[in-house]
C-alpha cells in the first residue's frame, strides 16, 4: 500500500437535513424532538441558519439502533 494511502485521513461529510431523513426514515419534527432529548447527534452550524449533520455521527446512531433491534 503506497504511503499516502495509509496516512490517509478519513474525509469528513456533513450531510444535510433531507439526507438525515431519508437515511434513518424519520421526520424533521421527530429528528429535532430526540435532538432535544439527546437522543439523536447533534448538527453542526454552516452559517446563518444553515446546519448538517456529520455523516459518521448518523451512521453510528443508526448501527446503534439496529444492535437494539
């Protein structure tokens, strides 16, 4: 493996809204009702009112629930 491959750092993704939804099969209100219940991750500010939510963050409540189901 060439040595840029492995010092490679994983890229960050900030996906948005529309993205969240559609990955974990929920609706704004009910994303925004468990974020202020901590139980959802929180999305990060892109500026004005603009935010999203890291990528890996919402990959890794989704395995959470599934390691429930």
């Amino acid at each position: 493996m060439a040595e840029s491959q492995q010092n490679a750092v994983p890229k960050t993704r900030l996906i948005r809204l529309k993205e969240v939804q559609h990955r974990v099969g929920l609706g704004r209100s009910t994303i925004y009702r468990w974020m202020a219940e901590g139980e959802f991750p929180q999305p990060v500010p892109l500026g004005g009112h603009a935010v999203a939510w890291v990528e890996s963050e919402v990959e890794a409540w989704i395995a959470t629930r599934l390691e429930r189901g």
